[in-house]
C-alpha cells in the first residue's frame, strides 16, 4: 500500500469515525441528563412522600390517644349502665 492510499484510509476513517464518536458522546451525555432528571424528580418524590407519612403517623397518634380516652369513658358508662340495670332488678 502506498502513502497516498494509507492517506485516503485513514481520511475516510477519521472522516467517518471523528463524526459519529462526537454524536455518540452527545448522546451519552442526553442520556446521562435525562437520567439525573429522574433521579432528583425521584428525589422530590420520596420527601414528599415522607413529609406526608411523618404528617399521617402524627394524625394516627392523636387518633390513639383519643381513642384510649373514648374507650375509658364507654368503659364508665358500661359501668353506670351495669349499675342502673342492677337497681332495676332489685326493684
């Protein structure tokens, strides 16, 4: 082979293969920006879902609390109604 043709190989390869690495390297680099755009939309995602899990466990406690006082107050009438039936029997 001689130089002339060794030049026009490697023109056409440089030709050919500069082009297409510089568009493969663009669309790495597309790729690679969508995918940090999911992961910080994913981000923001999960807080959010753990502000609103934090907010719901804070709603369920008082829920408890008010029910254990719920409870203890059926617990007094159950009490005063078993009483009242008492006397009514004793009638």
């Amino acid at each position: 082979m001689d130089i002339q043709t060794f030049q026009i190989v490697i023109s056409v390869i440089v030709g050919t293969l500069i082009p297409a690495l510089g568009t493969f390297i663009v669309l790495v680099i597309n790729s690679l920006k969508k995918y940090k755009l999911a992961i910080i939309t994913a981000k923001k995602g999960n807080e959010e879902l753990v502000a609103k899990i934090e907010k719901l466990n804070e709603e369920n406690e008082k829920l408890t609390e008010e029910n254990v006082v719920l409870q203890d107050k059926i617990k007094k009438l159950q009490a005063q109604i078993d009483e009242l039936n008492k006397k009514l029997i004793e009638k």
